[in-house]
C-alpha cells in the first residue's frame, strides 16, 4: 500500500532528508511538499494523506494554529512536528494543541524513522528525554503559571529571549520582523509583571521551560 505523506519545512534539503528517509522505511510512498504554512493547509484540505511531517518555523503563519486546523479537517490525522526547537514547554503546547509525536532535527536519523513507524501505527512518539517532563505537564489539573496566559507567540517569543537570544534572531527564526516581535516581547512582559530580559530569563530557568 502506498502512503502518502505531506512533508512540510521550508528548506529543501530538509525536505530531500525526510522523503529519503521515509522511503527507506515505508518502501512505497508519495510524498507531497510544501514550504508554507498556507500550502501545508491546502495539501491537508484537499487530502488524503496518511502522516504528516511538520516544521515549525516556516512562512506564512503560526505553525500551532496550523496544528489546531488540521485537526478540523483531518482529525485523525497523525501530525508529527519534526523541529529545531528542543524546548519541552514548546513540545507540551505542541501536544496540546493536537500534534501526535515531536522530534528535534538535533536527534539521530533513526529516532525520525520511529517515530514514523509509531504514528502510522496509531501511537505516540517523543523524544525519551523530554517523556518524563512533559508527562509532568499534560495535567490538565496543574496551577498555570504565569507563561500559561500567553499567546502562541509570545510564548515562543518567551523562550527566545530565556534562551539568550536578541530580538533579531528571533525575528528572523520566527519569520517575523524586528517591530513584530519587539511588540510581543513588550505584551509578555506586561501580561508577566515583568519589566526586563534578566527577568524572562530567570523565570525561563526556574520554570524548566528551557529544558
């Protein structure tokens, strides 16, 4: 039987990457590509698809809304995020928000192969290192804190700055400009009771969102 599966990152090589590695396990497969985030909601919409494989940094829109209406219109699809991003906070919102399994493009070749393998099977995947924080975290039933009140971005936004980075690099990761996320940082910080970077970074710390 042949699969099909949407691979969905904005850089080519990234794309060549996964379709070799999926035709290597799943022997028959037709892989369809987007490199935004519009095209990635139009190849789900006008389906059907089996997996897909999903970066978070591409252009177009926030890559968590686009989980959220996948979900509308294929709710049983299995949504991999396969990302950069290594944060376990970001992996708990991820999984929140509807994706099946998260995989950091850091992790060895093999790791995407299973995590593959499980989805198409039906079952979850996560990286085993972030498994027992984010078992921590899915409670529904946890006090939220204060990054809880957030907005997508200004989460993400959050951990960029937590995580040393200038608003510039942010932008330019996040596909956003400079002004942009200059905003975000200044909404964080009211919504936080916050007034500067050493505190998002002390608060990034103690909460393990940098984790």
């Amino acid at each position: 039987m042949t699969r099909r599966v949407l691979v969905a990152d904005d850089h080519p090589l990234v794309r060549r990457g996964v379709s070799a590695a999926l035709f290597d396990v799943l022997g028959q497969v037709h892989v369809v590509e987007a490199e935004t985030t519009h095209e990635a909601l139009a190849a789900v919409t006008h389906g059907p698809l089996d997996l897909v494989v999903l970066d978070l940094a591409m252009p177009g829109g926030d890559p968590l809304d686009l989980i959220e209406a996948i979900r509308v219109h294929a709710p049983r699809l299995p949504v991999l995020v396969f990302t950069m991003y290594e944060e376990p906070a970001l992996a708990v919102r991820l999984l929140r928000a509807g994706a099946d399994g998260f995989v950091a493009k850091t992790r060895p070749a093999d790791e995407l192969v299973e995590a593959v393998v499980r989805l198409l099977a039906g079952r979850k995947y996560v990286d085993p290192e972030l498994a027992e924080y984010i078992a921590g975290h899915l409670d529904t039933h946890t006090s939220a804190a204060a990054h809880e009140g957030l907005s997508k971005r200004e989460f993400q936004v959050l951990l960029g700055l937590g995580a040393g980075r200038t608003v510039s690099e942010i932008a330019e990761s996040l596909h956003l400009s400079v002004k942009t996320v200059s905003t975000y940082r200044a909404r964080l910080l009211e919504k936080m009771g916050m007034t500067t970077n050493a505190q998002l970074v002390r608060y990034v710390v103690d909460h393990e969102l940098d984790r």
